[in-house]
C-alpha cells in the first residue's frame, strides 16, 4: 500500500509538470488561479467524498443493522434523491431570479453538515423513519449545493476554457468520492473485526458483507450490534468532510453572474473568424464537387 502511494505521488506530480509545460493541456492549470474556481473544486471533492459515503453504506445499515429486505435498504436512497432533486430546481430558481449563488452554496452544507450530525445518531435502535428523516436532510444539501458548485466555476471561468472548467467539477467530485468510499470501507472492516473480537471474538474475520447473512453460532443482535458500532466512525468521519467544504466555500466569491458571452472580445471575434473560414472553405469544396 505505501509502495502505491508512492507511486500515486509520482505520476501526480509528473502529471502536474506535463501539464505546465504543454501547449494543449487536458487540465489548464492556470484554472486554479482564480480562487473561486479553485476553492469550488476543494469543496467538490469534499461533498464528494461524503455524499458517495452516504450512498454506499447507508443500504449496508438498513439492512444490515435494522434488518429489513435488500428491496428496503436500496429503497431508503429514495428520500435523498428526491429532496436532492427538488432542492437543485429551488436552488436553480432562487440564483436565476436574483442573480446571486454565494449565500445557496453557503446554506448547502450548513444543512448538509445537520444531516450528517443526524446520521451520527443512528445505532441497533434506530427506525426506518430516523433514516428516512437524515437522507432527506443530506439529500436537500447535495441538492442545493452540487450544481451550485458548477455553477460558480462556470461563471468564473473564461469562455474558451467553460467545457474543461465544467469537466473539472465532476472530476474532483468523482476523485472525492472514489476516495471516501475507499478510506471509508477500509475504516468499516477494520473496526468490524475490532467490535466482533470485543463480543467475544466470534466470527471475528467476517466481512461487513458477510454479516447481511448471518454466521452460524453468533447472535443476530450480536452482528447487529458489532456493525452498527463500526459504522458510527463512517458517520463521524464525514462531519469533518463537510466542515472543511464549508470552510473552501468561504473562498468562493460572490461574483455577478455572467448571462452572455462577450462576443466583442478578442476570444470572441476569433471564434467568429474560424467559423466564417470554415464556411467559406465549406462551400468552396461542395461548390467544387457539383
């Protein structure tokens, strides 16, 4: 594992000097010298990191520790999708009419920061409707904030590099969470073992995916119980995740946004330019050709 990390540090920074010195760069550093687009990419992958945190393990905890169907736990991702969902048209509406972002993408995880709090709170005892209640919560902060995020970078970014810019979000969002998911699952096995040893050591070597089946010997409650136990760090851990999303959207600033693109600009003009030569030479060749 050290040896990939390693390695990871390597090619990133080889990758980071490539990209300084080409003339065509997939990823324009000089993106990330404008604070607002730099700090919405920090918190992207923050988000990131929690909310894909979220999505995988909170089925795990339904079925697993509250023990209801498979059907359920996938069922429970509901909630959160739909307040997702409702909370990026209310987010969409409110910048459109006011023409303002900053004070949507610094309610987003204020409310996301309460809906992890809430899922801190969950052990053996919780409902059905205590989850519901949480993805809800952390549903309308993903919502309010994620295309907020874009949204940002979008109108801070110049017109020729708009596609890369947007690209760029989903990309730290998606490194986030591929992150999170990762850190967290080891997080998860290794404090499963460590609960299991502490109730005596039985099936101390099962998997979290292993205890949705039971293991012969040991108590339902027992799993139950061990699972719950070392999920609570997962809950935990994105608290911090948030806090410091909270913390890079403070660096994001409230600009005007931009409804046009300046067409009168020297990037503008160039524009029009190539695509006039390319009509031109367009109807000279289909002229040519009969």
């Amino acid at each position: 594992m050290l040896g990939l990390y390693a390695l990871a540090a390597v090619t990133l920074a080889g990758f980071l000097v490539q990209e300084s010195r080409t003339e065509e760069p997939i990823l324009p550093l000089g993106l990330f010298r404008d604070r607002t687009i730099a700090a919405a990419q920090v918190a992207l992958f923050f988000v990131g990191a929690a909310m894909f945190g979220t999505i995988m393990f909170i089925p795990l905890f339904v079925q697993g520790v509250l023990g209801d169907s498979a059907a359920s736990s996938g069922a429970v991702l509901t909630p959160l999708m739909l307040a997702l969902i409702g909370a990026s048209v209310l987010s969409g509406q409110l910048v459109s009419r006011t023409g303002r972002y900053r004070g949507v993408l610094l309610t987003a995880p204020l409310i996301l920061l309460a809906g992890f709090l809430l899922l801190t709170r969950l052990d053996e005892g919780s409902t059905s409707g205590e989850v519901t209640l949480d993805m809800i919560v952390v549903g309308a902060g993903i919502g309010l904030g994620m295309q907020t995020y874009v949204l940002a970078v979008q109108n801070a970014a110049p017109a020729r590099s708009m596609g890369v810019a947007t690209a760029t979000t989903q990309f730290f969002r998606s490194v986030g969470g591929t992150i999170g998911v990762t850190a967290m699952g080891a997080l998860l096995t290794t404090r499963l073992h460590a609960e299991l040893a502490a109730r005596g050591g039985a099936a101390a070597d099962l998997t979290p995916a292993a205890v949705l089946g039971g293991s012969p010997g040991v108590e339902t409650d027992v799993l139950q119980s061990a699972l719950a136990a070392a999920m609570h760090p997962i809950f935990v851990a994105c608290v911090p995740l948030v806090a410091l999303a909270f913390v890079a959207t403070l660096f994001v600033e409230g600009r005007e946004l931009r409804r046009t693109v300046d067409r009168g600009s020297d990037q503008g003009r160039a524009g029009d330019e190539l695509f006039h030569d390319l009509g031109s030479e367009f109807d000279e060749r289909r002229a040519a050709t009969g």
